[in-house]
C-alpha cells in the first residue's frame, strides 16, 4: 500500500467562471473520491465560491512573498488563509518566466505560505532545451536546491509539482517513462536533504494532463497524481482524471 495519498489538483490559471466553480462542485459530489485529495485552484475572485464546498481543497494560484503593507494588487499568505485557502501553487513557470519570478523570490514565497500554515504546490521543471541538451537532472536540483538546500524541514510541508515547460499546455505530455525517470530523480534529489520526507512527499506530474492519459501516468511508482491545466476547465473531464487517481 502506498504511503502517499493521491493528489489531484485544478490550475485554472485566469480562466473559469462562478457557473464552473459551482459545476464542478455539484460533479464531485456525486462520486466517491475519498482516496483522493482534489485541490482546486481557480482565480483569486472565485475562492469564495468555492471554499464552502467539502468536496475539495482549496488552493490559490499565487501569493506575495510580503507579509503584509503597501503592496497595491498582491495577496499574503494570511489574507489567503483567512479566505480558507489550504494549497498554495509556488514556481509555476508561467510565474518564473511571464512575472521574471526568481528563485529567491519564490524561495521567499515558501517561507510565507509555510509559516501562514499553506502548503506549498513547489512546481518545478524543465524547458525544452534543457531536456535536448539532456540537463533535465540539473535543472530540477537546481530548482529544488534554491528552497531545500536550507530549509530541509519544508519539505514535508510541501507537495512538488514536477511540471516539464515543453509539455504545459501543448497536449504534448511526459510519457510515463519520462515522467517516472524525473520523479524518481526529484524524489533522489530531496533525499539528500531529508530521506524520510523525500520517501513521503507528494510529487505531482503536470503537463497536457487528460482523462486518456491520466491512468498510466499516475501509476508510476513515484507519480502520486497530477496538476492538470487546460482539462481541469471542464468538469466531466477533471472528474475522469480525478478518478483515475484512485488507483
Ligand atoms: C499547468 O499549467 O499547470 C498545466 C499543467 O497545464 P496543462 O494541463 O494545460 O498542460
């Protein structure tokens, strides 16, 4: 039996509606989905919509690395708390590349969602060059290294998202193969900060998620569900991908 509860999440990014928060939430009440953690994460205006419901969790898509001030637009760690938001996405590479978020900030941001008691979505991954120019391994120990390195006893606290950028919205997806080789290596990375979180530690595949692709990915060893984009924006097929998660 494995130690690690699926997790499947929902990344609306800025699309959706109040009419597919409540879509969905009437969709996942009618199954049974009690093996698996089902996190949304719609746009900052439509949490309330979505966090009286006990059919999933509730995640933001992004918070400030400030605690609180004169920020104009931003949202803390706490005011998302106190909105009943539970995840937190931290590292999407839409934010490391369209918002130049680097890793200081984002190592910033984790400190903030940990200590406000959010658990962080650490996305990381790598762009198609690098996976050409075979430096995958590289570029995730980097990324990880800029949060762990020093602060080990977050990952307990967090759930990794291992993302490649070449598959995020392209319906190209990680074979399972490809996906499992760098799970494994993250999961071998975080090892030599912390071997029994590491073994414990949800990682997530994200990348052209969809409900034909969903089964395989997520049973490899070390595939405990997914951060689905483009096919979380329709409920049947979020509730498919969900339930392909129970294993
Ligand atoms: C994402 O943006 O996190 C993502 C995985 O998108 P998609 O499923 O559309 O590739």
């Amino acid at each position: 039996m494995t130690i690690r509860k699926p997790l499947v999440a929902a990344n609306w990014k800025m699309n959706g509606s109040d009419a597919l928060a409540r879509e969905l939430t009437a969709a996942l009440a009618t199954v049974n989905l009690a093996d698996v953690d089902v996190l949304v994460c719609p746009p900052a205006t439509l949490l309330h919509t979505l966090a009286s419901t006990e059919h999933c969790l509730l995640g933001a898509q992004n918070l400030s690395q400030y605690t609180s001030g004169a920020y104009t637009g931003e949202l803390s760690a706490s005011l998302l708390a106190e909105a009943g938001v539970r995840f937190v996405l931290v590292g999407h590479s839409e934010r490391r590349t369209l918002f130049a978020e680097s890793d200081q900030v984002l190592a910033e941001k984790m400190q903030q969602a940990i200590t406000h008691g959010l658990t962080p979505v650490y996305c990381i991954g790598e762009n198609l060059q690098q996976r050409q120019q075979e430096k995958t391994g590289q570029v995730l120990a980097k990324q990880l290294a800029a949060v762990y390195a020093s602060h080990p006893e977050f990952i307990a606290k967090s759930v990794i998202a291992y993302e490649p950028v070449w598959a995020i919205g392209t319906g190209e997806a990680a074979t399972p193969e490809q996906a499992q080789q760098a799970h494994a290596e993250v999961r071998q990375q975080l090892a030599q900060y912390d071997s029994k979180a590491a073994a414990t530690v949800r990682i997530l595949y994200g990348g052209s998620v969809n409900s034909k692709n969903a089964t395989e990915l997520f049973g490899q060893t070390d595939i405990d569900g997914g951060l689905v984009g483009g096919a979380s924006l329709n409920a049947e097929e979020f509730l498919h991908i969900c339930q392909s998660a129970k294993g």
